[in-house]
C-alpha cells in the first residue's frame, strides 16, 4: 500500500490537480488574510472598550466567531463591536461553512478520490512486467480461465475501454487495465512483447482488430481468438492469430462425444506425449456387470482404467467396482492400446431412432454434424424460423410441446442434447424431459459454471459447461509441461516422484487410497512407461503423470508438496 507522501506527489503529477491545488491554496490564503484582518479589527475595538488581549486572544475569537461555535468568554460591550461581531459571523459562515468546504471537495477531495479510482484501474503495467495473460473482455470464459490462472499463480490483466466497468471488475477482485482495444498504446503500456499469451474472446470483428493490432506491436507473443463463425477463421489468422477457436464447434463434440450411439466406443479427449486419454460409453457393451477386476482390461488390451463419470461426478476407479450401463469410464494408455480396447469391446450399433437436439443454434448446429460424423442419425428442435437450415433434420417449433417433441422422435429416442444458451431454460426442459421419459439419456450444455449442479440434480446424465471448457482449451494452449486439462474438473499432471514415494511400488504408495489420483505413466530420462505395473517402484529422479480432479490434485499436493 502506498503512503500519503507517495499519493500526493502522484496525485500532484497531472496537470488538471496542480491547477486544483493552487486554486485551492488561493482559497486559503485569502481566508488567512481575512482571518488576520479581523483580529486586528478585534484589537482596535478592545482598546476603545478599554479592554486588554493578546494576539493569540484575538485569533482564537475570531475562529470562533467565524465557525459559529461562540463561547461566549470574550464580547464586546459596545454596538459597534457587536455589529462588528455580526459581520466577522456572517463572514465565517459565508467562508468557513459554504464556500470552503465547497472548495475543499470540488477542488481536493473529488479529484483525490477519482485519482484513487484510476490507481485502482492503472492505464500502464510495469515496463518488469513479464509472463503474464492478456485478456480483452470479463465474459463466463474468461472468468472460469482466470481462476485457472489464479489456481496455478499464472499473472494476468484484462483490459477493460471503461473506468466504471474496471472499478467494477476491480471491486470483485479481478486485475485490471485501462485502456481501449484498438489502440496500439494499450498494448505497448500492457507490455504485451513479454506476455506469454493474449486471448481475446470478443466478436469476430474486434478480435480480428486485436489480433492485427498485436501483432503490429509484437511477432513473437501468442494470440488466441475465438470465432462464432466459420468464414471468420481464415481472417482471423490473417490478422495474426495463431489460434483460432470455434468454441461452439468444440462444445457441439463434446456434447455429441457423450451421446450414446450404441457402439461403447473409446474417444480420445486428450495427449499427454505419448500417452492418450480416452472416454468411453459402455451401454451395450460385455463390461456391463462386471468389476474392474473381472474385465482385466491391463492385461487383455494394456489399458487402465483411471476412474470414470456418473451422474456428472468423477471417481476414481477401484478394482471391486462395478461397471453399470450409465458410466463413461476413462482410459489410459498408448494409441495402440486405445486402438485394441475398442477392436475388442466395440459392439455393432443397434440405433434405429435419431437423437433428439434441442436448439438450432451454432452449438446445437454442431452437435448435428458431430452425430453425423459418427454416422448417428439426429433431429434438431428449433422455434426461430430462419435457424432452420433442413427439413429433413429440423422440427419447427418449441421444445417445451409435447407435440413437437413427438414429431422430433422423443418417445423412441435414445438420447436427448439440449444446446441452447439460456442456462433456466435448459433446467426447464431437463426436469421436463426426465419426468417425460425416465430412462433416456440427457446431456445438457450449461453456460455458466454455477449451473452445473443445478442441472444435475434436474435430472441431467451429463452437463459441459461452455465457460469451462473454452478456459480449458485457452488453458492447455499455454502449453504447460507439467499439466493437461482433459475434461471438466479432470487434470492431468506431471509431477517428480517425491521423496517420500521414492524407491517404494506403485502399490506400497497408496497414492490411489490418500488421495484419489491415479499413476497412469512413469517418465524417465526419455523413456515413458505408460500404465505401469502395481508393483513398478518409483525411481527417485523420475517424473510421475497423475490422472485426478482438482480435489484430488490439492490432496496430492498436501501429502507429498510441489516438488
């Protein structure tokens, strides 16, 4: 914090303040002469009442006099001296009770406090400043991304064009710049040759602004751009982006990825070098009734089990668990060894009726084109008219008619994806479709982080969440060594092998038991083992990779430190 030395030599920087201060002092100093003028007044009127004072008597009454207080102690005897003591009255209140602290605000304590305000939303980072995030809007994405980067101690600033918008984001704690977006200045003051990203996540038409803008400034500093719309991409990388995310694309696979198409079949949701993370269905599947244990899945297809999804909640696996018709478990292991997990329990689709998608817009257009890619048949439900792009794959009308349902196929459907952006609305018609049809598979896109557990106790089977999983894919572009987001809330991480574990099986550790996080591969040197025996011991100078949630990454962390 800053000392009142130091606030007042920045305070007294800007032109417009020093003028307000001299103002000020000139207010002052004729309040003084006024002051001094009186209590010689004073003295002369004594004398001729043959009365006797100091001159600190005389200062002291006139304040007193002036400020209304009037003890009383010192008055005049004569007429003259009581109109004299009207007028010095009159004079203070005139001065000391409207005009000075009219002064004193408009001229000292308002600018002060506007000065304090653009402290708290500065126009200019240190030139030291490095490493940081550029963010050029606060909207749901990029409110979940910043408590990723707060999470992992990443700095970053959000540029905001308006002083009323930074107080407000300030105020809930979010670091903020003043400055506006197309203005090169902004992004020299922002220090943006040494960030390590900006993302910008506006319209396609600003983003491409920004994009250009930095690129004019720095050719080294990544720039990732969101996209709502295909023709935007190829301008967007013209104008400098390195990355260009079709959110709604990338949530419409999502979405579509957890359909049940009848084929339990594994889909790789992320990389860590060699090592692969997928998800797969198993409603149809022989792994239905079994445990963990009986499916011996490492020693058939060298894959492992590192935990798996119910009802929106990941848990870790454990050899006596049983695997239900609903799970999605989550696998780990080499391309080859997903490649031979799905050779042996993909079972041939039995899908005779199309899944039913609720909303016509970009994601829900999406999810379509992703079905179809898994050569699943789909109906879209939409009531705006001009979003209707087919008619042999769009039902006009609102979801919440039990008609137009019936038309979409609802009765026989397998799965229902609800992809609107109105996060109440699709609560609505989760609770309405799992009281319509109890067994069938909902998914459902949520907007706003907050909403996941809504939508699960309204009945959901799966919720994705649009913020998070646009901050995912901003996060895991900064290319960290050491952590890969793969799903909502599910991480993977690269950690040495801590001394404690040092020399001690995989088994004899207990990571699984403390802490819910899985070793799914052990890197040393150049050499990655993936889906190592129980009984492999942890070499000291070796790097271990965790599947876990957050929880559980924060327990790991507690029981065995950073390092």
């Amino acid at each position: 914090m800053k000392f009142l030395p130091t606030q007042l030599i920045l305070f007294l920087r800007n032109k417009p303040e020093r003028r307000n201060m001299k103002l000020l002092f000139r207010f002052l100093f004729v309040l003084l002469i006024l002051v001094i003028v009186f209590t010689i007044i004073f003295h002369l009127l004594m004398l001729r009442e043959g009365q006797q004072h100091t001159w600190i008597t005389g200062f002291y009454w006139t304040l007193t006099v002036m400020s209304t207080l009037g003890f009383g102690d010192i008055t005049f005897n004569s007429d003259a001296g009581r109109f004299f003591s009207i007028v010095v009255l009159l004079s203070g209140m005139v001065f000391l009770l409207i005009l000075f602290p009219f002064t004193f605000i408009n001229f000292f304590y308002s600018p002060w406090m506007k000065a304090q305000e653009n402290a708290q939303v500065p126009r200019e980072l240190p030139a030291k400043t490095n490493g940081h995030i550029v963010l050029t809007r606060y909207d749901p994405v990029t409110e979940a991304l910043i408590k990723k980067l707060d999470r992992f101690q990443y700095p970053y600033v959000v540029l905001v064009p308006d002083l009323t918008e930074g107080l407000r984001l300030h105020g809930l704690g979010v670091k903020v710049m003043l400055g506006n977006l197309d203005n090169p200045k902004t992004y020299q003051r922002v220090q943006v040759n040494n960030a390590a990203l900006v993302a910008t996540t506006a319209t396609d038409v600003l983003n491409t602004n920004v994009a250009f803008t930095v690129r004019g400034i720095s050719n080294d500093v990544p720039v990732i751009s969101t996209c709502s719309y295909g023709a935007s991409m190829d301008i967007l990388q013209l104008a400098g982006s390195n990355h260009v995310l079709r959110l709604g694309e990338i949530m419409g696979n999502f979405l579509a990825r957890r359909a049940s198409g009848g084929d339990a079949i594994a889909h790789v949701i992320g990389q860590f070098d060699e090592l692969q993370i997928a998800e797969a269905t198993v409603a149809g599947s022989s792994l239905v009734g079994l445990t963990l244990r009986e499916t011996k899945l490492r020693e058939q297809v060298g894959v492992s089990v590192a935990g798996f999804w119910e009802r929106g909640k990941f848990r870790a696996a454990q050899p006596d668990t049983l695997i239900t018709s609903t799970m999605v478990l989550v696998l780990a292991g080499s391309e080859a060894q997903i490649g031979r997990y799905n050779e042996a329990f993909q079972v041939e689709r039995n899908m005779n009726h199309p899944v039913v998608i609720i909303g016509g817009g970009r994601v829900g257009r999406a999810t379509g084109r992703a079905l179809e890619a898994r050569n699943l048949d789909y109906r879209i439900v939409e009531k705006v008219p001009e979003r209707i792009k087919s008619d042999s794959k769009y039902i006009l009308g609102d979801a919440a008619e039990l008609q137009i349902l019936q038309q979409a196929g609802i009765e026989e459907s397998p799965c229902v994806i609800i992809t609107t952006h109105d996060d109440d609305l699709n609560v609505y018609l989760t609770i309405y479709l799992r009281r319509l049809r109890p067994g069938i598979q909902i998914i459902s896109r949520t907007t706003l982080e907050r909403n996941l557990a809504t939508l699960h106790r309204a009945g959901a089977d799966y919720v994705m969440s649009y913020a998070s999983m646009g901050a995912n894919t901003i996060f895991n572009l900064l290319k960290r060594s050491d952590i890969l987001m793969v799903a909502e809330g599910l991480n993977l991480i690269k950690v040495k092998v801590p001394e404690r574990l040092a020399r001690h099986t995989i088994s004899q550790s207990s990571i699984r038991q403390e802490t819910g996080c899985t070793i799914i591969a052990i890197r040393q040197e150049n050499e990655q083992l993936i889906n190592p025996d129980p009984n492999t011991e942890l070499p000291a100078e070796a790097e271990i990779i965790l599947i876990g949630t957050v929880e559980a990454e924060e327990r790991f962390f507690r029981l065995y430190g950073s390092s």
